[in-house]
C-alpha cells in the first residue's frame, strides 16, 4: 500500500503550501484516516493500547444493523404489495421495491450528515469527529407507511 | 485477621518479552541521578552543588516544604550537574560515580528498641523515608501522620512485571528488619499480600509480624489499590502507606549494616530486549548500562517500569527510584493500512479486550504490541470498556467527568480518596476514545490534595 500512503503524503505536503489550501485539511484528513491507522503514538500514561478505536466499534454498529436495514427494506415492499389488498409479488420483487425507496433515504441523511460535518470542520479548523454514525441509523420500517 | 481476597474484575495483558530467572551484575555506572520528578508534589531545595564531593546516603536535595524529608545520593563521587527543564525545574540531580563507594558513616540500628518516633527519626536521617508513600493522593507519605495500616503487595501482576519472589530471594533476614521498622510506624497492621495460589519465596512466607493475605484474580490484582479497597478500605480523614517489597528489602539492609546500600534487581523485559534477565543496579543507574548490547536500538522505545505505569527514558537516561522494570517496545509510528493492520482487519493477532476482535477468543498466548495508538482521541464515548477492568466499587467514567469539570464535590462522592493514577492504567488501556485516564486523575487528585488536605 505504499503508492496510497504516498498519494495522502502528497496531497498533505500540497495542502499545506498555502493558507487557503490547509482549511481543506478535514476533507483529506477523513479520507486519509479512513485509509489509514494514523501513526501517533502514545504520549503519557500508558505506552501500550488496546486495538479497539470507535471507527471498529461503529463499524460494528451497522453491521449490526444490516440485517434490520434488509428486512425493513423488505417490509417496505411487502407492506406496498399488502396494500393493493393482495400479495402478487415474490420475496426478491417485494424487497427490490423496498431498497429502491428506502435507499435515496439512506443516502441523503448520511450525505446531508457527513457534508454538515465537513463544513464545520473546514469552518472551525478542527478535525473532531462529531460522530456521525452516533446518530439513530435510519430504519426502512419508518417509511413502511 | 488473614483475609482471601479475590479480584474479578481486571485483564491480564499478555504480550511477549517476559525476563529469565537468572541476573547478574550490571557494570558500575559512570553517573547516576535522582529525578525528583519521580515524586510526584515535590518542590525540591538543593542542598549542593554542582562539584560537591558526595557519598552513598548524602542528602541531595529535601522536600521544600517538608524538610526533614532528604533525598540522599544512592552512590558516592561529586554532583555533575542539575538538569533543569522549563521554568527553571529540576529534572535530574546527576552524580559522576566513583569507582568504588565510599559511605557516610552510620551505626547499625537496634530496630527493636525503637518508638514510633525514634523509627521515624531513623527512617528520616538515613533518607529512607521516600521508599514509603501514602494513600490516597498516591504521593510520599506525611512523617506527622499516623497511618491505620500499612500495604505491601507481595507479587506484581502488570504485564510482564518482575518475579518477587526471585527479587527478593535470600532477602528474609533484610526484608523481616524492614517489616519489623513499619510496625512500630502504625497502630494497625503491616499487610502483606501474597498470591492464592501460593509457591511464595521464604522472605514472604516466614516473616513474621504481618497480616498475610491472599490474592487471586487478573491484574491489578497486584497493586496495592485494590489490595486496600477489599481489605481495609480508606475513609474520609484515614491515611494509609505503602512500601514497595523489595524497597522494604532495602530499608532493612541500610538499617541492618547502618549504610545505604541501595542496590537491588531490575528486570529487563520487553519484545526488543535480546537478553532479558535480571541485572543488579544501584538506584539512579544509568539505563545504558543495562540495555547496551542487550536490546535492539532501531525505532524502539525504553520505558523505566512497566508499559501500563512506566515513564519512558532516552537510551541513556535513568532508571526510576521506585521502578523495578526495563521494557523495551517497538515504535508504532507507522501508518496501518485499514483492511491488513488498520481498524478493519481481521485481528487474530491484535491484542483487544473488545469482542470485536477475534482475538479475545482465538488469539494467540502471547501478543507482539508497539506504542501505535491505534486511533485517535475522541469523544468520550460509554462503552462498558472500564467497567470491565476497573475492580473497584467505584463508577470510573462518572469519575474522570466529574475531575474533567473540576468539580470536587463529585469527585469526592464518587471515590477519589480510594484511587491513584495506576489503577486507572488499565482503563487507559482498554479505552475506545483514546482518553488519557491516568493524566486526568492526576490532576484530580492534585486538585483534592491542594482544596481539601
């Protein structure tokens, strides 16, 4: 992986020949640390530490909501079918249906999310995570309806 | 009254570069250097200079505020030089060695014949009285104090920490004289805790006048804050000391033969230590002495203690006064691609107490860990990590929130008189934000000892 390290070393070292390029720092630091473990050691207190940092444990989170995420999608598409008072479709037509809906959901609550914290983070010059996957996962069975 | 004590919650860190059983003698340093840094609180006052002849046991410096209180040389020659850091504070006190050591002169002591006031006096003149801290606040101990116990943990549990019972072997008689100086300190007890399990050296097993407790369970099991939260746990105005066994060992010797002969073992361990052994030192060596030829040196970090509680020293800095340890650990100073090494790979060889790592159950016996942070800070976040590891019946998040606000009321509430900085060392460890949980409850303790001791 060493011609991606040197791609994110590059565009660092080009980020900060001017004071207007640095303030995109968050843009590339997020993409970078997405890549990467970044190489800061520890300083104080224990030298050692566990190998557990919140991006696995997020991680985590929404494979633990994948399978909620599916049958919602499912039930999106049931749900529709039921309504015209009769099931006509098959399990993969019922779910299709469901992912066409509720994926334009999913997209824009985690761009719309992801794009106001890029913002800030440009904005304030501070690469504080604001915990965007922190926020309530959004659930197809909501949009069932 | 013996009591058996059992730790249930904790983690024993497993990680490869343990010490053999065998030591021998390291060579005599050119210098040597008392870091009052190593103590925590202390304003030292010089009491010489730079060229003063010096002997083994010349006080060095004393605490400003608390004069009786000395810090002596541990090897005779001449003062060096005085290492200052920003705003003029005292790093180091360095003495060039002579080749052989010259002693101040001193009369064995009658031990037995002492009073409370008179051990302390004795304890105090020969400059042995740092050996001996105090809970809470985690700092050398009030000689106007009287404790209502005293703690000595017989065994360490820290990852890869030293063998006692290998430290202390053929030490009875100097170790008894050191337990026989403590009890006429306190009104109480002298404890001493030894491991359920038992296979204890004689030095433990056969002193008399101690309380012996046993101890089982993960680290910490071997520190002595959990040790006093089971057996005689500290309440509001109570004060309680400890002593390092093999610093016991040492108060014996010099009380024992009347001269400061502060030499004793100090394991080098540590996956970059190519020949991990015991080596015998005086207090202050210089730590070159013990790793050159004997550890790698590329990218490699030297740390005075253990990885969890140790601080970490340059290639040829100085061993701590109460660290009984080298380790030497890789630098992670690498970047980890995410799906190999990173925060996505499998992890069968990543060392985690998290369940999100298959290496709690499936990992190897032994793990190879570098500093690598392995993230970076972040919110502090409730995961149920330090709950996991903390032993004692106390909320450790609520806790360090409550010293991060600065308010004293909580934290008194919530436990900080039963807690030092190192049993928050497994915390840190564990922690999914990253959050420095030792520094933080220094600082809370430094507040409490400052607003309401």
């Amino acid at each position: 992986m060493k011609f991606l390290r040197n791609i994110f070393d590059n565009a660092h070292a080009k980020l900060n020949k001017s004071e207007k390029t640095k303030k995109l720092f968050p843009l590339v630091d997020s993409v970078d640390t997405l890549m990467f473990t970044p190489n800061h050691t520890t300083s104080g207190g224990a030298h050692i530490r566990d190998g557990i940092d919140l991006k696995r444990t997020m991680m985590f989170v929404i494979l633990a909501l994948i399978p909620c995420l599916l049958f919602g999608m499912y039930n999106v598409g049931l749900q529709h079918d039921l309504a015209n008072s009769t099931i006509e479709w098959s399990g993969v037509d019922q779910f299709l249906y469901g992912l066409m809906k509720v994926l334009p959901f999913i997209v824009v609550s985690y761009g719309a999310g992801l794009g106001v914290e890029f913002i800030f983070a440009i904005k304030e010059r501070s690469c504080r995570s604001r915990g965007i996957f922190s926020f309530r996962n959004v659930d197809s069975t909501d949009y069932a309806n | 009254m013996s009591k058996s004590i059992k730790i249930r919650k904790g983690l024993d860190i497993r990680i490869k570069g343990d010490a053999e059983r065998s030591s021998t003698e390291a060579p005599l340093s050119s210098t040597y250097a008392i870091k009052p840094t190593d103590f925590h609180g202390l304003i030292p006052k010089l009491l010489k200079r730079v060229g003063d002849p010096v002997k083994a046991g010349t006080p060095i410096f004393q605490d400003k505020y608390r004069e009786d209180i000395k810090y002596v040389s541990p090897v005779s020659g001449k003062i060096q030089e005085v290492k200052r850091g920003a705003k003029r504070k005292i790093l180091e006190v360095v003495i060039e060695a002579d080749k052989e050591i010259s002693y101040e002169p001193g009369a064995p002591v009658d031990i037995a014949s002492l009073d409370r006031e008179t051990a302390k006096e004795a304890l105090l003149s020969s400059g042995l009285w740092p050996f001996i801290k105090m809970r809470p606040i985690d700092v050398v101990a009030n000689y106007t104090d009287t404790p209502k116990s005293i703690f000595i943990s017989g065994f360490d549990s820290s990852p890869l920490a030293p063998d006692y019972d290998y430290l202390l072997y053929t030490r009875d008689k100097e170790f008894q004289a050191g337990v026989d100086i403590l009890n006429k300190l306190t009104e109480g007890n002298v404890n001493l805790q030894l491991r359920a399990k038992g296979g204890a050296d004689a030095s433990f097993t056969q002193v008399k006048k101690v309380v012996t407790n046993k101890v089982s369970g993960p680290h910490p099991a071997g520190n002595v804050g959990p040790q006093i939260h089971q057996i005689d746990p500290i309440n509001k105005g109570e004060v309680v000391w400890t002593v390092n066994a093999q610093d016991v060992a040492i108060i014996g010797r010099c009380l024992l033969t009347g001269r400061h002969d502060a030499s004793k073992l100090v394991a080098l361990t540590g996956s970059e230590a190519t020949n991990r052994k015991y080596y015998r030192i005086i207090i202050g060596a210089n730590a070159s002495d013990v790793l050159n030829g004997n550890s790698n040196t590329d990218n490699v970090r030297y740390i005075s203690g253990n990885v969890l509680t140790g601080s970490q020293i340059e290639a040829d800095g100085y061993i701590g006064f109460y660290d009984s340890q080298l380790t030497v650990v890789p630098e992670g100073n690498e970047h980890k691609f995410f799906l190999t090494k990173g925060w996505l790979e499998p992890g069968f060889k990543k060392l985690s107490n998290n369940s999100a790592y298959p290496s709690k159950i499936f990992g190897p016996k032994k793990f190879d860990v570098d500093t690598n942070l392995n993230g970076e800070e972040r919110a502090f976040v409730v995961t149920g990590e330090y709950e996991k590891v903390f032993p004692f019946d106390i909320y450790p998040v609520h806790l360090i929130k409550s010293v991060m606000i600065n308010d004293i009321d909580s934290m008194e509430k919530l436990g900080i008189y039963e807690v030092a900085p190192e049993d928050f060392a497994l915390c840190e460890f564990v922690c999914t934000s990253k959050i420095n949980s030792q520094e933080i409850v220094r600082e809370g303790l430094d507040v409490i000892h400052k607003e309401c001791m």
